[in-house]
C-alpha cells in the first residue's frame, strides 16, 4: 500500500491510541507489520493496537450484529454467537515474556462450527455440550478457516432454556480425507491415513478428574502431525490406521490432530512410504498450513534480528533474561549463552528463526569463548556484528518445528547447515532460464 492509502488505517489506529505513538513512528510501524511480518492489514492494525496499549477491537465502531456460525466471514468486528461448545480447554501462552492462561476450542451451532479463543478468561468456565451466549466478538481468519475472538470487550452468558444441535460430524461421505501435508488448523470433520510412529498414555488433572489422555506421532508420505486421543483406540507403535472424523486445533501455534469423542479408527493393511526424517518444504507451503513438526526450509539469511548475540539465561528456567531480570524468577545471575535470531527467505517468503549456540557455533564459524573474548575486548555490539557478518546473505538448511501467529511462521531449529552455492552453475542456469524467456 502507499502512504495515500495507508491513511485512513492510520486516523483509524490513532482514534484508538489518541497520543501515545505520533504520526512518524505509526507509519513505519504499519509498514514494518505489512511489508516486513507479511500480514494483512487488519493483523497489522490490531498488532499495532496491542502494542501500544489499546484495546484489541477499539477500531471497531459498527453496532453488534447476531450472526450464525456459517455466516461469520473472519472480519466482523462485533459480533454476537449463540453457539454449544463442542470442545474446550485452558492453556498457558506466554505474551510479552509473561506467562498468561487463555481458553480455546471448537463452538458450533445448526449452521456448522468455529474454533474459538478467550484471551481474558478471568473466572468463566465453559462446560462441553452447554450453550452460550458469545457477545461483543471479532473474528478474523487463519489458513481461510473463521476464528472468533473474545477479547476484554466480550462477555459471555450461559443460554439458559436454548438448545442447539450441531450437525452430525460422524463419520461420513461429508468427512474431507486429507494428507498431512495439508493439515491447518481450524479443520474439522477430517479424515486421516498414516502410520503411527510412537504412542503415549500419560494422567492428567482437568478440572480436578484424574483422566488419561493418549498421544503420539502419526506419519504419511506427506509429513508427521502429533495427534492426541481421550479415548483408548488401542493404537499401536508401527500399525497403519484410517483415523475418521478427526478436528484439526493449533498447540503453540504448530496444527494437531484430535482424535475426538466421535472419532471412528480402522486398522489398515499394507503399508505406508513414510520419511521418518524431515519433511522438505517451501515458506509459502508452511505459512499455508500453519506450522507442522520436523520440517526443513531452505534459503538466504536476509536479516538478523535484535536479541542475537551473547546472551544471558534463567539459571532456573532457562528463558532469556532482560536486563538482568527473568520475567519469572526476578534477578537471578544468568548463565550465559549464544544465539542468533535470524530470517530465512527462501523466494516464496520469509520466516523467522532461531539458531542455539550449537547452530550458531557452526553456522558463523565462532565459538562462544571466542566471541566472549571478542566481547570482553571489544564490547558485545562488535561480537554481534562479527558473527553477523558471518552468516548474513549465507545459504541455509534450517531443521525444526515450526509455529504460526500474526507475525507469522517462526522455527526453533533443530538442525542447521550451511549450503555451498555453486556460483558459475547457478548463474548458467539463471542464464538459460533468461534466454529461454526471450
């Protein structure tokens, strides 16, 4: 977008956020958001708003309308739902560097279903099967799948005396078969082939009841997925399986399969070609699907982010500490520790990750003894830089799992290598591909 019509976006986030950001500083975080994270500009608007303290739907200024599920298109601002919960759980997120707890899963009514986040539960509990009334929502959409959001705006009532009856997603010729290379999340009513490649039975505490919970990898030709069941399908490690009737919801942003209350599994025969290795994919590929488990991308580090370099770490938890200070634990003497905060382009598109001191060691050519010596010497702005200068424009194979939010995808790396261009070769073929399009 131009400055022309970027404006009107602007007066809107500054009719929100009054003083606290000027006109200078607003427009180049706008543009930081649309042309550097490659989000649309509803994302970049609501980042923007949240950064600076407002609040999440501020710029909203339409009167609340009561829609059904199936009629949501992912940019209403508010909007009211009557819908049951079909599934629901509290989960730890970390925002800012601080732990905060939120409530997600699936509601859905006569028209069909839609995943949903609570960002500022407080004490609201949800029990599966009821029906609420979800007031003051936006929803925005992810991978083409609405999501509603209630945010410190909504409020949220039990539909005393309403019920609803959520269409039949048992298993069914309306169920989607999917491979999961293609799984994203939001997806509901899929059915899925793989091969199971472990199985863990592990107790957990929800809401005071002791419950079981069995999960696990599961593998096609196409890619791997952690799956979760609360129900006992007597899986077994090496058996192909048809999982049917399965919805797709999102743990730290990388997609997971659940096998639900519904979920119908029948044993396969034969066998299926499954790369237990990484799956090799394209940033636009992964941006797609939204993140997935063991996936390699391939490209140039264009840019290396603040954060890089020597760091310090929680001696107790291991997190990042920020002046001295660990958003956990207080002041603790850190442990320190070398990273580098990195984007990989790869021509279809960037994504952000991060290399350990192992990586980083083997990726810049520098041990940690010698850029703590560096430091020491000559300031720990000048190590950045050398180990910068080490790995920027460089060719990389990056290994990891990857998650997706409104900045969009990032990996922790598992695996890092250099990969050696071949100059004369890539410039021959750029050279024919040239003459071949005159």
């Amino acid at each position: 977008m131009n400055n022309t019509e970027l404006t009107p976006h602007i007066e809107e986030i500054k009719r929100v956020l009054g003083n606290r950001i000027d006109d200078e500083q607003l427009e180049a975080e706008l543009n930081k958001y649309l042309n550097d994270y490659h989000v649309d500009i509803t994302a970049a608007k609501r980042g923007i708003i949240r950064k600076y303290g407002g609040a999440d739907t501020g710029f909203a200024t339409s009167a609340n309308a009561s829609k059904k599920v199936a009629d949501l298109t992912g940019t209403e601002q508010n909007v009211d739902v009557t819908a049951k919960i079909v599934y629901v759980e509290a989960k730890e997120i970390t925002v800012k560097g601080l732990s905060k707890t939120i409530v997600s899963g699936i509601l859905g009514d006569d028209t069909g279903t839609a995943s949903f986040t609570i960002w500022e539960p407080g004490s609201v509990q949800l029990d599966k099967g009821s029906v609420y009334n979800f007031r003051n929502c936006y929803c925005k959409l992810w991978n083409d799948r609405v999501q509603i959001n209630i945010g410190n705006r909504g409020k949220i009532e039990a539909a005393n005396g309403v019920e609803i009856e959520v269409p039949n997603t048992g298993a069914s010729l309306s169920a989607s078969d999917v491979k999961i290379g293609d799984i994203r999340e939001g997806m509901g009513n899929v059915n899925v082939t793989g091969k199971i490649l472990s199985v863990e039975a592990r107790k957990i505490n929800s809401r005071g009841e002791e419950k079981v919970v069995y999960s696990g990898i599961i593998a096609d030709e196409t890619g791997k997925v952690q799956y979760s069941a609360w129900h006992d399908f007597g899986l077994k490690e090496g058996e192909v399986v048809n999982a049917k009737n399965c919805y797709i919801r999102a743990w730290k942003g990388i997609p997971q399969l659940n096998i639900g209350d519904r979920a119908q599994i029948d044993r396969v025969d034969g066998s299926i070609d499954v790369d237990e290795g990484a799956s090799v994919k394209t940033v636009a590929e992964v941006t797609r699907i939204g993140g997935g488990l063991d996936i390699t991308v391939e490209g140039v580090i264009v840019d290396v982010k603040n954060g890089s370099g020597l760091i310090k770490r929680c001696p107790q938890c291991n997190r990042s500490l920020m002046n001295g200070l660990c958003t956990t634990h207080g002041a603790v003497d850190g442990v320190q520790d070398l990273r580098m905060k990195i984007v990989v382009d790869d021509g279809t598109g960037a994504i952000g990750a991060i290399l350990n001191r192992g990586d980083t060691e083997k990726v810049t050519g520098i041990s940690m003894a010698s850029a703590q010596g560096l430091a020491s010497a000559r300031g720990e702005g000048v190590a950045t830089r050398e180990l910068t200068g080490r790995i920027l424009l460089r060719k990389v194979r990056i290994t990891g799992n990857v998650m997706s939010d409104d900045y969009g995808p990032s990996m922790i790396v598992r695996s890092a290598d250099v990969v050696e261009t071949d100059i004369q070769a890539e410039a021959e073929k750029l050279l024919a591909e040239v003459e071949g399009a005159i």
